[in-house]
C-alpha cells in the first residue's frame, strides 16, 4: 500500500460525524430520501439543541428544514417534551389556565388582553407567557401588560405572588427559557418564523390543567390538538386566533380543536354580527382604556373581548353552554371596575 493510501485512511478514519448531523440528514436528504422525525427523534433532537451540544450552522439548517417540510404533530410534541424536561418552574405553582401569546397584532388591538383580565377576575388563575419584538409592525403583550400596570413577573417567585394576589401574572419567554426565547429571537436572522413559534404555544409551563392557543394558519389547528394529545393535557383548546393570538374574531364562526380527557373534538360558536365591520385606521392604546373605561363603545371590540372570555369560561367550567359562558363574561364584563386601568 502506497504512503498517499495510508494518508487518505488516516483521514478518513479521523473524520467523526458530529452527532447531531444525523438529524440534519434525516430532514434534508432530498425529497426522496428525507422524512420527519419520530417522537424519540425530535425529543432528542431538541434536548441537544437546548443543551448547547449543537453548532449554530447546524440549528440554522434544523429550524429552516423543518419550516419548508412543516412539523407532524410528533415532532412538536416531542420538541415541547424537551423543552418542559428543561424547565425549572417549581411544581406548587398552579394556575387554572395557560395563555400563551406568541404572535402579536397588526390589525386590531389586543382586545384578549382584557379577555385574560376578566377570566382572572371570575376567580381563575390565568398564566399567560409569550415573547415581544420578534417581527416588525406589531403590539405586543407584553408592551400593553407593561402601560395597563398588569403584573409581570421575571422570576417564579414573583409569578408565584402574582397569581395569589390578583389571579393574573404574565412572564417572558426569557425568564421562563433563555434559550428558547433566544431561538424565537433568530427570526430575524433566518428571515422566517420558524417552530420555535408553534411550539412556544404548547409548552404549559405551569402543567395547568386547561391550556388555550390562538394559530393563525388553519392546519395548525389539529396540528396542535394532536400534539397536546401525544403530550397527555387533559384539557387544550386551540382555535384560528386574530392575528394568530387567542382572540375570536366576533364577525366570523370560530371553530375550536378541542381535547378534552384525551378525546378529540371540534365546536363551532356562531358569529356575533351579520355584517363585517372594517378594521380600523390605525391602533392606539389610548382606545383599549377608553373602551375598558366606558368613555367609548365599539360592538366589535366588546364583542371580541366578551366571547374570548367566554371560550375559556367554558373550557374551565366545562359542563355550561355557549350562551350561558357568553352571559356571564357580559356580566364580567359590565361590573369591571372601570377605573382600574
């Protein structure tokens, strides 16, 4: 054997793979040899990711893949598994209801916000977590939780506080997981939301009982109903959000995915008006107060805000009807201490 033979299987052998290029390979070995992952794979996949054991180019590659093959509901859910092994919330935090809010909004005010307030102020413990800033022209949660004094907590500590004082606490992604806020915050770099988004939205960090996601794209509605499902939720409701955020559009029928005691249904809740209303002009704060303040009366953001309320009203008492969840988030919100914000 010649000396440039031995040199060529010494390189050879010296040339490990790095581990995670396998799941690289299996989502981007062309159209007839790539396949989505197993739940085992993407709960694996994830954890590296979490854990820092993957190289940047190699996370760019994985979250676009994905994207342009779109996650089944196994990869999310075994991607969601991965990040709650992660987490650290201490487990004698409860909350009746998970809310997350991942999108934010460009046409219309965040009315759910008040949603969320109202279910809260009903006497259930609402824990809502998202991200901000991710995508440009858009009013986040958290920029209104901050001007309407809502609590807001960085720490479990101080979420822990929040809830038993006023049933209500919004946290960061941030503080909840750095390193998945950070993935959220490569949107900007990819050009592309990636699943980092979807996933976010299944991740209960509370394990509630009940948990409650707006998506925006149709298909995503079973998507997630089967992946929380495969993650055992007792109780998730995922529906066409307005602007992808928990928030029923009063002029059109709101179908909602259901799980419920690991049965899956749907339930539609008639639209509230015979005529579309037009979006308005421009979105200012100074209207959510007047609104919550009655120095002002728009049919469609009350109506946004009542039947909101009323989905998840009936998701945590489950056994009422649509209208009786209807007339008591009216009555919620006709006795709001209107001089609250």
């Amino acid at each position: 054997m010649s000396n440039d033979v031995r040199i060529h299987d010494n390189i050879r052998q010296s040339a490990e793979e790095h581990p995670f290029a396998q799941y690289v390979r299996i989502l981007g070995k062309g159209k007839k040899g790539s396949r989505s992952f197993t739940y085992e794979e993407a709960l694996d996949a994830m954890t590296m990711v979490l854990n820092g054991e993957v190289e940047d180019i190699q996370i760019g590659a994985f979250l676009m893949l994905i994207r342009v093959k779109e996650e089944t509901s196994e990869e999310l859910a075994g991607f969601v598994r991965a990040v709650k092994n992660a987490l650290a919330a201490p487990a004698h935090i409860n909350a009746d209801i998970d809310w997350s809010s991942y999108a934010g909004k460009r046409r219309h005010l965040p009315w759910f916000v008040y949603s969320a307030y109202l279910v809260a102020s009903m006497g259930y413990r609402v824990f809502m977590h998202g991200v901000s800033g991710h995508t440009n022209n858009r009013i986040y949660t958290e920029t209104i939780i901050d001007k309407l004094g809502l609590a807001k907590a960085e720490n479990w500590s101080k979420c822990e506080s929040a809830l038993n004082e006023g049933n209500f606490c919004y946290m960061p992604l941030q503080a909840i997981s750095p390193r998945l806020a950070d993935l959220i915050d490569l949107r900007n770099t990819l050009g592309l939301r990636s699943p980092v988004h979807s996933l976010s939205r299944l991740i209960n960090p509370l394990d509630s009982e009940h948990v409650i996601q707006g998506v925006f794209h149709p298909p995503y509605l079973p998507l997630h109903q089967e992946a929380a499902q495969l993650l055992d939720y007792s109780s998730c409701i995922t529906l066409k959000g307005e602007g992808g955020e928990i928030e029923r559009n009063p002029d059109n029928d709101c179908t909602t995915f259901n799980l419920l005691n690991g049965e899956l249904n749907q339930e539609t809740w008639p639209k509230l008006f015979g005529k579309r209303h037009v979006k308005p002009s421009e979105l200012s704060f100074e209207d959510m107060v007047s609104l919550w303040r009655g120095k002002t009366d728009d049919e469609y953001s009350v109506a946004a805000v009542v039947s909101t309320a009323a989905i998840a009203l009936k998701q945590i008492e489950k056994d009422i009807s649509q209208e009786k969840a209807l007339e008591k988030a009216q009555k919620a919100w006709d006795d709001r201490e209107k001089d609250r914000f």
